[in-house]
C-alpha cells in the first residue's frame, strides 16, 4: 500500500483579465495581481491540511490567451520565465508546507510561449514541467504547443500531467500512463462539452481513470474540482459555484480485481496488468495515421490551422459567459 493524500483548489472567482474588453497593461497587471494573491491564499489553506500535494487550476495568473482579441502584445508581454517572479511566490508556499504543488502560467522560452503545468517538491524546487499538447484554436494564436509527454519520479510515486483540453484526447492519458505514470493532475478552466449529455465532463473524467486504471485529480474554477480513483469511483467533488477545496487519499498500488472467469483463464485478477499486457499495439495502426479513414467524413469542417484574432470574438464569449457562466 503506497498512499499519498491529494488536495485540489476550486477558487469562486478569479479575475480573468479577458473579461474586460481593454484592460490596458495597468489594469491588467492589477488583476493578474489579484489573481496571485487569490491562489497564494487558497494555496496557503491547502497547505495547511498537511497533503503530499496540492493542484491547482489553469492559468494562476489569470492573463489567459483570450487576452489576445486583435492585439497580442499585451499577453506576450504578460507572460513570464520559469523560473521567475510567479514560480517563487508558489514554491515559497510549497516550501513552506512540506507539500508538491502543481499549477499552471504561460511560460516565455526564447521568442515561444508555452502553457506550462510546473511540479514543485517539498523544498520548493522544480521537479519538472509540462507543456500543453492539445491546443484549442484560441491558444494556437500566441501559445507553441509540446511535444512530449512526460513523467515525473516523486517520494510518494510518478506524476503525469494534462492541461484542460489534453483530457478530451483519450490517448494523452494513455500516453502518460504508458510512460510509467501512477497518478494523474488536470488543471483546468472547466470540463464538459456542450452539446453533450448532461455530467459529460464527470464521464469523461471516469473514462479516462477506467482506461488506465489510474486516479486522477481534477482542478477547476468555479465547479467540477474532483478526485476520481483509478476505478472510476469519486472520492471528493468540491461544491458547485463555491470556494473549495477537497482531499483525498489515494492507494497508488490499489488496483481493480477481477476474480471472476478472467483470472481463471489468466491466472491474473489485477485489471489493470492483464488490459495491459494484452495491448496489441502492432494492429493500432489506425491511432498513429494522420489520415485514418473517418476523417473523410469531417473533411466539409476545416478549422483554421492558426485562427487570426477577431473583434466578434469577444462579445460572442461574452455573451457565452453571461448565459452560462453562472
């Protein structure tokens, strides 16, 4: 048994600097400001439960790719190194509480930008860091995507990390789970689709733990903060339009059992070990094409490879925001 208490954030509100339709670069590093603070405080409380670590949403500083509208400057600016001003003020905390934390900022490398999830250890250090894979269109205006997928050795067992819209692609968790990773972090503005059935985003999260037999911890603003264990059972979910945080306990070698025909068959009743040693991936080829065959069917619904910044975007987000934002 190999337990390691989880802890995940769900601030009310964070000051999302989009919000506003020209903030200019004072009032937007004002409320990049508030943001921090919020997340120093909440990160403060979870710290103080004493977990092995601690998650926290997407984009602690608030500035988020939709600051873009026509003008990119201001983001790009906005965005800072790692290491730097915002991942010191976060590992003070984690340095502090003897606790992991794991966030996400928009890094700046050289001339890319990068939607960086950082993992801190118990001094504070920097274990390692992730950088976003699936972008959606408005992130693809000013932020590079990565490239790989790593893992990351820790006291307790081995981190894998998603980044919001990582987890609709079934295949970067399995990717992570793949590279050795025992416990999954998602930090994220919001889970679900619209247009889907109701809880979708609950069901996706429970996929994604059933694919792998792997525990995952969700962290969002405003709803949908969860743990789900790696069978797909939900030990926490925070409260709904509240300031949250919830725990949990997770056992890393707790594993679904199967004791019925299957394990007489395969003299193995852990799940988890039986699906994976029966991977056929020589026959999965249709996973790596870039042209499987049933993209012929979405061929009449181009997206833009690298959409342009437009003006009839922010109202429309907006008025999105109005009606369902809560």
């Amino acid at each position: 048994m190999r337990e390691v208490r989880v802890a995940s954030v769900q601030p009310r509100e964070q000051f999302h600097i989009w919000s506003e339709e020209s903030p200019g670069r004072a009032r937007a590093e004002e409320l990049k400001e508030q943001n921090l603070a919020l997340a120093e405080r909440l990160l403060v409380r979870a710290g103080e439960l004493g977990c092995d670590i601690v998650c926290y949403p997407e984009c602690i500083e608030g500035i988020g790719c939709h600051l873009v509208r026509s003008d990119t400057s201001l983001f790009e600016e906005m965005a800072e190194e790692i290491p730097g001003p915002i991942s010191d003020r976060v590992s003070e905390i984690a340095s502090t509480y003897r606790t992991h934390i794991i966030y996400t900022q928009y890094e700046r490398v050289g001339d890319a930008i990068y939607n960086a999830a950082v993992l801190l250890g118990r001094q504070g250090e920097i274990i390692g860091k992730y950088y976003k894979i699936q972008l959606p269109a408005i992130e693809r205006w000013t932020v590079t995507r990565g490239n790989s997928f790593p893992v990351f050795p820790t006291e307790f067992g081995t981190v894998g990390i998603l980044i919001c819209y990582d987890l609709a692609f079934p295949e970067i968790a399995r990717s992570l789970a793949l590279s050795g990773a025992e416990v999954l972090f998602c930090p994220t503005m919001g889970i679900g689709t619209r247009g889907c059935c109701e809880g979708n985003g609950l069901i996706q999260v429970q996929a994604r733990a059933m694919d792998n037999f792997l525990p995952i911890t969700i962290s969002t603003c405003r709803k949908d903060t969860m743990v789900v264990n790696s069978d797909g059972g939900v030990l926490a979910m925070a409260r709904p339009f509240a300031e949250d945080i919830i725990t949990a306990t997770l056992d890393l070698d707790a594993r679904p059992q199967d004791h019925s025909e299957w394990e007489m068959i395969t003299s193995v009743a852990d799940v988890r070990a039986r699906l994976l040693q029966e991977r056929l991936p020589e026959v999965y080829q249709p996973l790596v094409d870039p042209r499987p065959a049933v993209m012929e069917q979405v061929t009449d619904k181009p997206i833009r490879p690298v959409p342009e910044p437009r003006e009839p975007f922010f109202a429309a987000r907006m008025q999105w925001w109005a009606e369902h934002g809560g």
